[in-house]
C-alpha cells in the first residue's frame, strides 16, 4: 500500500486458519479498506487450493500471486509485473527476489535441477550481473516462482489453475507454468520487479516424516508428468550444471 506506485489494484489475503490475535487484529482493520478483501480458508493448508480459491474472488484481468513472506523493494514493481502480463504471448511472469541478506533467492527457475528445479543465480550478490548478464536482463524461462506470479486470469484458468489434488504444498508453481508453457505461451522472468522474499518464513521447513513423505509424492508425481520437460530446459545450456544453481560448467564422465 505505501510502497507501490501502480495503484489500480485490490488485494485478497487468504486466511488459512490464522490464530494469533495481533494478525486477526490486524486484518480487520484492514478489511475496512475498499481495495481489501479477507476471505477465509478455514482447512488444511494446501497452497494450490488457497490460491485457486482466492482468484475465484479477484474482480481484476490480471492476478499475481504474492506470498506473505514478501516485501517490496522497488516501488515500480507492479507496473512492471502488469505491463509484462499484459504482453499477448506472455503467460506467467516472476519477479527477481532477494533473501533479506541480499543475495539472490530467485532470477528465473530452471527445470530439471536437482529433484525437480532450481533457482537461476540463486545464492549470488545483489550487485552481480551473473551469467552472461542474464541476473539483470528481461528474458524468458520455463518456470518461475509463485511467490511473486503475474498471469491474465484467463491464461490461468485456461491452464486449469493450480493442481490442488497432487501438488498441495511444493512445485505448484513449475507445474502451471509448465502447462502455461505447453498451452503456447512464454513464460517471462524482470529483474525490474523487485522484492525481498523471505522464504518459508510461515510455513517452516520440511523436517517432518510426514512432510518429507508429501514431498516424495510430489516429486514423483512432477517426474511422471513432464519428465520430458525435464531432461531438457530450452531456456539453459545442456552444458552447464543441473545441481549448482550459478550457472557452473557440468561435470563430464
């Protein structure tokens, strides 16, 4: 609100089940804002249901996702977001994210990283050009995160939105915009959108069995859908390293 020059907008804050007083404290009081909407989510938490749920209240063409974990850095970044989303053959759109210590967290998402993907110069400083300049360059990638996700709400539906059934928790976001990806639309990553992202800052960590037993499933599951996709990123260099996020060259032999 006071850090946005865009302000054409209304926000919606999905309540999952929000216990503490200051927080209910603080939501009705901004409930009595127009642009602002509580609607709650009174069940477990799975983000892909929350969030569909959510966009079924968004009254504007264009929706970004935002988490509760993120602050705003620069104040152009929604006119940014919006002006990319707007592009016809444009389908979700991220932002460029920094840890509160100013390094990166997320410059784009590369597909087949690891057990599933990974964050493009992920850990470098803020001041760096990374790859080739690609850490300060408009361009396209196959995935971003939805920590910050901007997409024309009829691209979204017309992906069928989130998966909620498989995908409740983890790689939600690469599963969209790969079906964004495959409907003919480009997904898009601006280093001109920029906010601090504090990662899983209210969800906490995967350190529990049965959270450890979630994830499995949905990396399978990940695997079992796109695994073509996976063995080949079309935006990243099949010489380069699919376990460093900073663009080191792959290991032969």
């Amino acid at each position: 609100l006071h850090k946005t020059f865009y302000t054409s907008f209304e926000i919606i804050i999905a309540d999952n089940q929000s216990e503490s007083d200051e927080t209910i404290r603080y939501f009705a009081e901004l409930s009595e804002m127009e642009n602002i909407h509580i609607v709650p989510y009174d069940k477990p938490f799975n983000y892909s249901a929350i969030n569909n749920y959510a966009v079924t209240y968004a009254k504007g063409e264009i929706i970004v996702f935002l988490n509760n974990d993120a602050e705003v850095i620069s104040p152009d970044w929604l006119d940014e977001m919006v002006s990319q989303v707007a592009r016809s053959d444009i389908g979700c759109v991220g932002a460029m994210l920094y840890y509160p210590d100013n390094t990166i967290q997320h410059a784009g998402v590369i597909v087949g990283m690891g057990d599933v993907a990974g964050h493009a110069h992920k850990y470098m400083l803020r001041e760096s050009q990374g790859y080739f300049n690609r850490a300060c360059v408009v361009q396209n990638f196959s995935a971003v995160t939805a920590a910050c996700l901007g997409i024309r709400k009829t691209v979204f539906y017309e992906a069928k939105g989130f998966d909620e059934e498989n995908l409740k928790v983890a790689y939600n976001d690469v599963d969209l915009c790969l079906k964004v990806q495959q409907l003919g639309y480009r997904n898009l990553w601006t280093p001109y959108a920029q906010l601090y992202h504090h990662e899983s800052k209210s969800r906490g960590k995967e350190n529990t069995a049965a959270k450890k037993e979630r994830s499995l499933k949905e990396v399978k599951h990940i695997h079992s859908r796109w695994n073509n996709v996976l063995k080949y990123d079309r935006y990243y260099n099949e010489n380069l390293s699919k376990i460093a996020e900073q663009f080191q060259l792959r290991r032969m032999g």
